[in-house]
DNA sequence: ACCTGTATCAAACATTTGTTTTATTGACAA
DNA sequence: TTGTCAATAAAACAAATGTTTGATACAGGT
C-alpha cells in the first residue's frame, strides 16, 4: 500500500487545485464567456499558481474541456437530473397525458428554480447554456455526456403529453422548445429583467416563472 | 452648395467603408462573439485599413454600440417587424382570441423563417441574440432600441390569445416565453441539429419547426 | 542520508491585440 | 496651380495574454 498511499497524498492536494481551478472555471467562463476570461482571471479567483492552468490542464483549452467534464458529473447528481429522476422511467410509455403533462410542469419548475436561484447553480447553470450555443467540440461533448439522456426523457414525456409518438420529429421539436424557454429565462437574464421590470429574479418571479411555461398540446 | 458637395463625396465613400466595417462586425460578432473577434478580423473581412476602425468608431467598443444601432435601422424595415407590421395594431385589443393565435403563430413561423433561412439574415438575427444574453450597456440599448416596441405588441396578442389583461406578469412573462422558443432554435442551433439529428436548417425542417411552437393557452 | 518524481512558484518569453502615430493620397475651393 | 482637409495607408507601440522555463519544496521509498 506504500506506492499507493504516496499516490494519493501527493494527488490529494494536487486534486485540491485542480478543483479549485475548475470551480474557477465553470465561475468565470459562465459569468464573462471563455474568450473574455484570461488565465490570469481564472489563477487569482482560484488562489493558485499560473502555471497550474498549463501544468494541470494543459492550457486554457484543455481546461475548457476538463470543465465541461466535470460539470457533467456534477449535473448528473444535482442538476435538471434530480427532477427527472423522481420519474418513474419505465412508467412513462403507459403514462396518462395528463400526468405527463404534470411531470413536465414539475421538471420545468424544478430546473428553471434551480438554475435561477443564486448560490453556484445558476453560475453553473449559465456556463452551460454558453457552451450550447457556442458549437464546436465543447458542445458536442456536453451534448453527449449531459443533454442527450434527460432529453430523450423529455420528448418520452412530450409524446405522452401531446399522445403523439416518441419518433416523430414534432415531438422532438416541442421537446426542445421547452427547454428553450427555461434555458432563454436564465441565460438572457438581463433583457428579460429589463422586460418584466425586474431588479432580481425573487423567489416570487421565480414561482410566477414556473407558472408560466407553454407546454399545454394544441 | 460647395462646401456641401465636398463633404457630400467625402463622406459617400467614407460612408462605404463605415457600412463595410458595420457589416463585418455584425457578421463576426454574430459567428465569434465579441471578445473572440479582433480587429484584424473585422478589418480583413472589411477589406479596409486597421486605423479606419478606430479613426470611424473610436475603438473596438464604439464600433459595437454604433453595430446596434445600424442594425437596429435595419431591423426596423426588414426584421420581424415586418411579421408585426401585418398586424393592424388598433384592431389587438378586440381581437378574437382564435384571431390573435393566429396573428401570433404567423408572427412566429415568419420571424423564426427569416433568422433560420441563410443569406444574411441569420448572421444578424445571431448577432441580436448574442447581444441578448450579454449584459451591460449593448444590451439596454438593444431592449429599448429594438426590441422594446416588437415585445409589447407580443404582449398585447398574447393577452388576447389568452383572455387576460395586458398589465398581468403572467401575460408578460408568457410573450417572453413565446420569444424564448424561436430565439433559442437559432442561437443554439449546434445543439439542436444535435439533437434532431439534422445537417442543417433546411426548408422542410424550418416548416416543420414554425408548427411546433407552443402557444395555446391553459 | 540520499535519491526520485510530483507539484508549486516566480520570472521570463513570444504573440497577439487594441490603439496611436506619422505620412500620403485625393478631391474640391480659391 | 496651390492650399486645405477629410480619409486612407503603413508602421510602430504599449499593454495584455497564453505559454514555457528553470528553480525550489517536499513527500515517500530505498
């Protein structure tokens, strides 16, 4: 156990700054974009070493990916996950629309609340819609590891809800446009603020929000 | 008349290197975003000198500011406004709920048609979005240069469609949501031809996305 | 005690980036 | 022709940025 223990002391402190760079990352990239971020941002809000970033992650780029990574583990446990996990798989090809419908009223609820409510989830939650629209490899490494699951959930419950099939390109489409609207109230945030006349998204927004999602079947 | 003249010529093509650079600029701000942009960028895709930027504009930051309101010009004649400007805005407020759903699906399908369909459109409907999500000074300017006058008359067909009041959150929050969808199509493009399997937007598939918007009421 | 390899640190490096400077052009008026 | 001034062009500049280098600390094994 010797070489192993040696292994692990000197990775746990090692580890201790690689997640501290990440945390760094996910903070800043979110809140001022990758482009708008320097290293030099990322090593002062991470208390370490400059070299770190290139030692550990070999540069900014691999830090993006890292990132992205580790964001996917997180969100896995904690995000829109949670919502869908109180769902019963296997329950929903027989599910009622109207409980369908209910579980998507839920979901909705739960992630647009958790992505908006201020204490490292919406940061998280921010840098994630970034890297949806920004394409390239980031996104398709996000879209494999994160969004394509919980999605696929998603149209099951939009085909229950609409009593459509889960195959058809319809239901993929309001799928997404669902989650659309969620992701649009957060990521733009300040026009929606200036909009409504807002200050903040306040617990009471954030209920009237979720209040307020199109997701009925026409 | 003379000295008109002279400033007349001068300006002219003064003025072409001016909308060059504008065009550039909408068109990269759009692809890269802002910071990912440098002005070596804009200058070559401009086919203009390096100075002409700064000397036109006064820097990088100038030239974004003066990139809304060009585009907010622009977007005024040939943007969704022109979707809006069918509507005979006296008649929204004894509208037939029936009648305002279909002002409001016609007002989607067309708008989300002109951002999706290439040719110059879509780099610009990209640019506004990217805006959008932004923050700061750019963004106020845009909501109330643009955007502020298109969302209330959102707001005003919404509230028809639904049978409530103009001033309700509810109804406010619900247009938002009605932009949200047709926003997040383009600007997340790469995710959504992930998700829907798709190469790209072709006519069919932007058919079939202008059906697929959630609007009825519940 | 000595060696080994990992991790951290300060300093420096090579580019890139936004901006400025200086010179030149070209059109129009006198 | 000559002078004037807005516009363009090429070169240079200073600051910022991602990355690399070489030295040092330090823990664990021999």
């Amino acid at each position: 156990m010797s070489e192993q223990n040696a292994a692990q002391i000197s990775e746990t402190t090692a580890e201790q700054t690689r997640h501290a760079i990440l945390e760094a990352a996910i903070k800043l990239f979110g809140e001022k974009g990758f482009e708008a971020t320097t290293v030099r941002d990322l090593i002062s809000e991470a208390d370490v070493n400059l070299a770190a970033v290139n030692y550990h992650f070999g540069g900014k780029d691999g830090l993006r990916l890292a990132a992205i990574d580790h964001l996917a583990t997180q969100f896995r446990k904690n995000g829109p996950g949670l919502a869908l996990a109180n769902i019963d798989r296997n329950a929903i090809s027989t599910m009622a629309p109207e409980e369908a419908r209910e579980s998507l009223r839920f979901i909705m609820k739960t992630s647009f609340q958790m992505a908006a409510t201020k204490g490292g989830a919406d940061t998280r939650a921010r840098y994630i819609q970034r890297e949806l629209i920004q394409g390239g490899e980031s996104t398709e490494r996000f879209f494999e590891k994160v969004f394509s699951l919980q999605f696929n959930l998603m149209v099951q419950l939009v085909a229950r809800a609409t009593e459509r099939d889960v195959d058809e390109e319809l239901t993929r489409v309001r799928a997404i446009n669902l989650i659309a609207q969620s992701v649009f109230l957060n990521l733009a945030r300040p026009l929606v603020l200036l909009a409504m006349g807002w200050d903040d998204y306040t617990p009471d927004n954030v209920d009237l929000v979720g209040d307020a999602f199109w997701l009925h079947h026409g």
